[in-house]
C-alpha cells in the first residue's frame, strides 16, 4: 500500500495577526499550494452585499457559498470574471465576512472546495480552523497570534500602502469585535488546538516568524521521510 501523505501545514489564527504573510512565504519556500480560507468567506461576503442578500437567509447565504464562481490566479482573486483581489481585503468585507462564517450551512458548503486544494506536492493553508475541522489530519498545526495593537498597526500599514484610508483606533475596535465573534461561535471557533505550536509573533520580524513555521516543518519532515517525496 502507498503510504504517502500530502503534507499538509495548518495555521489559523485572529485576524490580521500576519498569517497569510507568513502561510504564503512557507508556501512559496516548499514549493506547496496555498489556501487562504478566509477569502473564500470574504467571497461570499462580498456576493452577499452585491446581491443584496439578507444576511439572516441562511438557505440563500449557502447557496451563494456553494455556487461561488471564483478562479485563484497567480496572486489574483476573480469573482465571476472581474478581478476582486483587493476589494475583499476592505473592512467592511471582513466584518461581514466573520457574520457570515457563523452559519453552518454556510461552513458546510465551503468545505470541499477547501478540502480540494489539497494536491501533490504539499499544502500551507490559513484561517481559523484549517487544523481543527478542514484538514484535522495536518502534520503541522500552528496558532499563530500577536497582540491586539500590534495587529492594528500591521493592518493599518498594509491598508496605507494600498491608499485605502484607515484610522487605528476603528481598526483596534474592528479587531477586538471580530475576535470576540470568531472566537465565541458554536461553530468551528477560533481556538488553539491542544496539537497546534503556538507562534506569537508580536515581537517577531516576517522573516523570523516564516524560519519557526520552516523549522517545525523540517523537523517533522526528517521523521517522516514519505512525507517529502
Ligand atoms: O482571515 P480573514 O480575516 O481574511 O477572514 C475573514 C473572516 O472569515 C474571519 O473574520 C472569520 C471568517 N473565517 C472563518 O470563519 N474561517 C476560516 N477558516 C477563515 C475565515
């Protein structure tokens, strides 16, 4: 019997905290494929308020969900054809997107179009339960974290850099309401898992935070020789 595994490295995490950074780096680094989970929410977010669904019609949300017509290219989003990349990166997007997640229909029906990124050779995924629901057979399973502010400031700085207009203390208050609400959903809530390394990377450079992710991984993959091939 074959006993390779598609490698696959978890990590979720709060918002902002710089896990798709550093998911995407380690991704590039092994040459794996890349999932960033919580696009897919922004998604069916952004469909949501340009249907202008109600955000309480459940069978409707899922819907959306199920039938999302996105194509992941090079380092572009498209829904339905237009290119979305940084309209779902909008706070807005993001806030509904968290309201959106709490619905289970809406998680169930996400979840094989997660689980198909899973390919040869390998997979980095990010959100808030890759280790705990999508790929709870992870090799490596990160909760990757940095306080509060911190998040706030990283996320004003990339919002700056894109000439979207932002002010720090909404962000910190946006931040805090959508830690509360990820965490303390009865579905899939943001938590660390007993088998997750936590990584804090509120004192942490990118480039340190990726050669932690980089050196578990390599650790474990020294184990499991069949992993790698
Ligand atoms: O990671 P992000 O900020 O782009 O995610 C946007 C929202 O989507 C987040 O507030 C909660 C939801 N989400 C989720 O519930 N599960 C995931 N695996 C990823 C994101």
């Amino acid at each position: 019997m074959d006993t390779y595994k598609i490698p696959v490295i978890a990590i979720d995490g709060p918002s902002a905290s710089g896990k798709g950074t550093i998911a995407q780096l380690v991704a590039k680094k092994l040459g794996f494929h890349y999932l960033d989970s919580g696009a897919l929410y922004r998604l069916v977010a952004l469909k949501t308020m340009q249907s202008h669904t109600n955000i309480h019609n459940t069978d409707q949300l899922a819907e959306i969900a199920r039938n999302l017509n996105v194509v992941f290219k090079n380092e572009d989003i498209y829904l339905d054809g237009t290119i979305v990349t940084d309209a779902i990166r909008a706070e807005q997007c993001g806030l509904l997107a968290s309201q959106i997640a709490a619905h289970p229909q809406v998680r169930e029906a996400l979840t094989d179009r997660q689980r198909a990124f899973c390919q040869p050779p390998g997979l980095v995924t990010d959100g808030r339960d890759m280790g705990s629901v999508i790929f709870p057979d992870a090799i490596l399973k990160i909760f990757l974290t940095a306080s509060a502010e911190v998040r706030a400031q990283r996320r004003y700085k990339q919002l700056k850099e894109k000439g979207i207009n932002a002010n720090i203390s909404d962000l910190l208050q946006d931040i805090k309401k959508r830690d509360e609400r990820d965490s303390n959903r009865s579905i899939a809530p943001l938590q660390q898992g007993a088998d997750a390394q936590l990584l804090d990377t509120t004192s942490l450079t990118i480039s340190q935070a990726q050669d932690a992710v980089l050196s578990w991984y390599n650790i474990i993959s020294a184990k499991n020789p069949r992993l790698d091939k």
